[in-house]
C-alpha cells in the first residue's frame, strides 16, 4: 500500500461507493419532470421508424450526397454493421465534397498551364513528344495486325 | 456574443466562436449563430473553461461515425448559466455549473437507477448511449462546449452547482476524465490489497490510478509507452510503472504478480492504443474496424484467471478485432461504459476539497479558442509534455 497518498482505502467501505452497481432503489434525478415536454423542430438525425425522441439537436442538418447517404444508413437499423460503414463512408464523402473545390483552385489553373505549354510551337518539334503522341496510333495498328 | 451582422428580414443575428471539426485531422476556429433555448428544459451556458479529451482525438482522427464538418468539440466544460428555459427548475442565471458530457433526462428507466449514460430520451440516433455534447451526430449531434456559449438541454438536472471552494479547473476534470476514471476503478472491485495495472497514462488513466487508492488497492501499475507520462504517473499517482517498449508487458505482470497475472486490468487507452502492427493496419490505417484493440488484448492477457478487465478507453461501431477467447477461458469479469458523471460528482467535490486529488495538476497547457487547434495537434502527437489542454472560450486564462 502507498503510504504516502493521502486518502487511501476511504472508498473502501462498499456504503461509500456511488454506482457500479448502484445501491439504491429507482428513483428520478431532482427536479426531472415527467413527462417530459416535447422538442418542436426537425431533428439532425434523421431517424427513421423509431419514435422521436423529446429532446434532440437541430444543428447541422444532413445535406448534399453525404447527407441523402446519411438518410440512407439511418433507414438501417444501429444492429447492422452496414449501417455504420455506410456512415464512415458518409463522412469521407462530406470530406471530398469540401475539399475538392479547393483544390480545383490550384488544379485547374494548372491543366491550363500545361495544355498551353503543350500547345506551345516549341513542343511540337520535341522529338519525345511527338514520339509519345504517335505512340497510341502505333500500338493501335499493332493491336489491329495482331488481331487479323 | 457579438452581434456582427443582420439577416436578411433586419433580423439580429447574434454570433460566437467555436472549435470545429473540419475534416479528418483539422479543427478550426469559427464564427457560430449563437445557442438558443429550443427545449422548455434548456438552458444556455457561457463556458468559463472546457477541455479537449483524449476521446475528442477519436472525432479529430476521423474515427467516429457521423462526425459532420462545422459540429462544435468539447464534451468537457464549465460555465455559468446566462439564461434558462421556462420549465428549467433547479438552475438560475448566475450559477456556476460543471456540465458532466452525458445529456440525460433525469426521469426514464435508466436515469433512475442511475445510469444516466444511457438515458432514452436524448440520443435520436441510436440505442448505443444518451446524447453527448460535441461528439458526433451518433451521439445525438449536439454542439460541443468548445464555444463561447452552449445550449444545455435539462439544465436544472445535469447542471452540477460548482462549491465556492473549487476551482473551474477541479470542476472541468469532474466533468468527465476524474469520475470516468473513478467509475474504472469502482468496477475493477477492489475490496483491499489487489494489485491493479492501468493501461494509459492519459488524464483519464491517472484519475483511475488516484482512485484506485482510494478504493484499497495494494499496488498500482502503470503501463505506458511515453517517458514523460509515466513519470508523470510516478509523481501524480505515485504508482509503479512499466514502459510498453521494454520487453514483454505480460510476462513482466506476471513475474510481478506471483505468475498469476493482475487482480483488475484497466484500459484507459481506447482505440487509437499503439503496440499492434497488425491492428495499426486494420484500425487506424485502413479504417476497416473501430480502433485497435492491441491495449485491451494486453490488458485481457495481464488479468489473472478469473480476474477484471475494465474497459473505459472509448471503442466504437461496428466491431473490434477483441480476443474474446482468452478472456472467455480465463473466466474473466469484463467491466465497461460509458461513466454516468453525475453520480459521481459529488463524491469527487469531496475528494477534490478534502485535498484527496488534485486535479489541476493534470492541465498542463491552458490556452485560448484560438489557440485550440494547435493543441489538438500537441495533444495527439504527445508533445511538449502535453497531459490535458484547458481552453478558455472567454478570454479568462488563469
């Protein structure tokens, strides 16, 4: 036994234990009503099939395709693994749809960039570039030869 | 609150800043609308400090299904009640609060024995537990405490009055990590003597590692991999500890324990625990289960024969790569939940004023709400000796 922690073995006694099992009988928290009064509004969560419960949140409704997947994996039941995948696979949709965008910003600019240097009089006497582009039509009249 | 801008009908729209999830691995500082009473119960919360929880790491790591972009972190906060709905009996403007992370209704089947971790009435999402502030739509999708303000549905009955004596910080650990803790190590079922080994020297680890003292243990036994959080543990729990790297941890349990193993394991690492290559990959990697489970395999493997495990690290749906078998053959007892707080607060304001924990010790980085997503990095990456954040939404850093 530590004999320098101050305090040990004072919850010891079994009486002094508030929970794990609990010790009491049933009965409801202070000033807790019952029933309890109705939330108006649309839940976040859209629940399909149980009953609505009294309290719940409104913020950050489903929207979007991660949000009809949301819909979807909430038609589920929570026993079902799928239900949870489909969930996962929710949020890393809702992540790309906000990413994507963004990078759009920097990637389209870029492909421009680089169709004009492509485009450009100096590539089109590069012997390697004008090498890759025959390279479709040559291996398509291979593919044709060793077809017939 | 400030009111920056009016809608579109000359409606005055209040807003407040919050931490926000922003994809796996982001949080970011916004500009929120401000809570409001939606429910006859609710009342609104100006928080005075919240802290980032070692389970907010699950949301940040992308782990927790339905973790919508733009919701509110925290579960853990303090503050002091600006205003009150119409039925919200047993709280007024001006109480200082400690909000435990369970929303609970306080009068269904499971409130009334105490179980308010799985109160029916909150969580519109599943069956799984009651709602919890800022921890996902599968947890209800309510705003987390992370913000300036927060709505608190049931108010007058999860609302715990802070005494005068302790301090925010004392309460902000009552909230969650210290009774989480406590609750551990009250199921371990320690009648006196017992050695009991936590794994994780996390916040949550070292309040069970406090409580089991309390509660007689004979030896405690810290296993972790960082230096720093054990010697932590040896000088806040004043435990034995055991480095995860050095060896083999059952075999050295065992050699500890007269062959047979420890009386009560405890796993307060949850399901981004290290030690696992193959659960690594699986888990954390690839996504393909809730977590690893290596921490809570060793902790099963450490448990003497018919002995405890108890599992208080968060793991989620849909499964877990767990080895039921050896805990099923070596008559194991396996204790888990999530801890119903308000039960327990009051026992630990005692503890808290009678000197018995100190929990301030435990916030070693307090910050602003603008500082937040830099220590949710530090916090997960173990830096700068990083144990537990405080975050200070209103500006007031102690």
């Amino acid at each position: 036994m530590n004999p320098h922690d101050q305090g040990v073995g004072v919850d010891r006694p079994y009486a002094r234990r508030p929970g794990a099992p609990r010790f009491w009988e049933p009965e409801p928290w202070p000033d807790a009503r019952w029933p309890i009064p109705q939330q108006q509004g649309r839940p976040s969560v859209a629940m399909h099939g149980r009953e609505t419960k009294p309290v719940f949140s409104t913020a950050l409704p489903p929207r979007g395709v991660s949000g009809a997947m949301r819909r979807l994996a909430y038609r589920l039941p929570d026993h079902q693994p799928n239900r949870w995948l489909l969930l996962l696979a929710a949020d890393r949709v809702e992540v790309w749809g906000r990413r994507l965008p963004k990078l759009i910003v920097f990637a389209l600019p870029l492909a421009i960039g680089v169709g004009a240097w492509r485009a450009s009089p100096a590539l089109r006497w590069s012997p390697r570039w004008a090498a890759a582009r025959r390279a479709p039509r040559y291996m398509g009249r291979m593919a044709a030869r060793a077809l017939r | 609150m400030v009111t920056v801008c009016s809608g579109r009908r000359g409606r005055q729209i209040e807003r407040m800043r919050a931490l926000t999830y922003d994809g796996p691995n982001r949080t970011k500082v916004r500009q929120k609308a401000e809570p409001r009473i939606e429910h006859p119960m609710d009342g609104i919360v100006k928080v005075r400090a919240a802290a980032i929880c070692g389970s907010d790491l699950h949301l940040l790591h992308g782990m927790v299904p339905d973790t919508r972009i733009g919701s509110t972190l925290g579960h853990e906060f303090v503050g002091e009640v600006v205003e009150v709905g119409p039925q919200a009996s047993g709280a007024r403007v001006g109480d200082r609060v400690a909000v435990p992370f369970n929303i609970f209704c306080g009068a269904c089947w499971y409130c009334s024995r105490g179980l308010t971790s799985s109160c029916e009435n909150t969580n519109p999402a599943n069956d799984l537990a009651c709602g919890i502030y800022g921890y996902s739509h599968s947890m209800g999708g309510y705003e987390g405490g992370q913000a300036q303000y927060v709505r608190v549905p049931f108010v007058g009955v999860d609302a715990e009055p802070i005494p005068d004596e302790v301090d925010d910080l004392d309460a902000l650990a009552v909230t969650d990590s210290m009774p989480t803790g406590y609750q551990a190590a009250e199921m371990a079922n320690i009648r006196g003597g017992e050695t009991v080994v936590v794994f994780g020297a996390g916040p949550v680890g070292l309040f069970a590692m406090k409580a089991a003292w309390l509660f007689g243990a004979g030896r405690v036994i810290a296993v972790d991999e960082v230096d720093y959080r054990l010697e932590f543990a040896r000088r806040f729990a004043e435990v034995e500890t055991i480095d995860f790297r050095d060896g083999d941890v059952v075999e050295t349990i065992r050699a500890e324990t007269n062959g047979r193993g420890a009386h009560a394991c405890i796993d307060a690492v949850g399901l981004e625990a290290a030690g696992s290559p193959v659960q690594r990959a699986l888990g954390i990697r690839g996504k393909m289960v809730a977590g690893s489970a290596a921490a809570l395999n060793t902790a099963i493997q450490c448990a003497r024969k018919g002995g405890t495990v108890v599992a208080i690290g968060v793991y989620g749906p849909p499964w877990t790569l767990m080895d039921f078998g050896t805990a099923m053959n070596k008559q194991l007892t396996i204790r888990t939940g999530q801890c119903s707080v308000k039960r327990y607060m009051p026992r630990l304001f005692e503890h808290i004023r009678a000197g018995r924990i100190d929990a301030q010790q435990v916030f070693t980085h307090r910050l602003s709400l603008e500082e937040g997503p830099g220590a949710y990095h530090t916090f997960a990456k173990k830096r700068q000796g990083c144990i537990k954040v405080a975050l200070y939404p209103n500006g007031a850093i102690h």
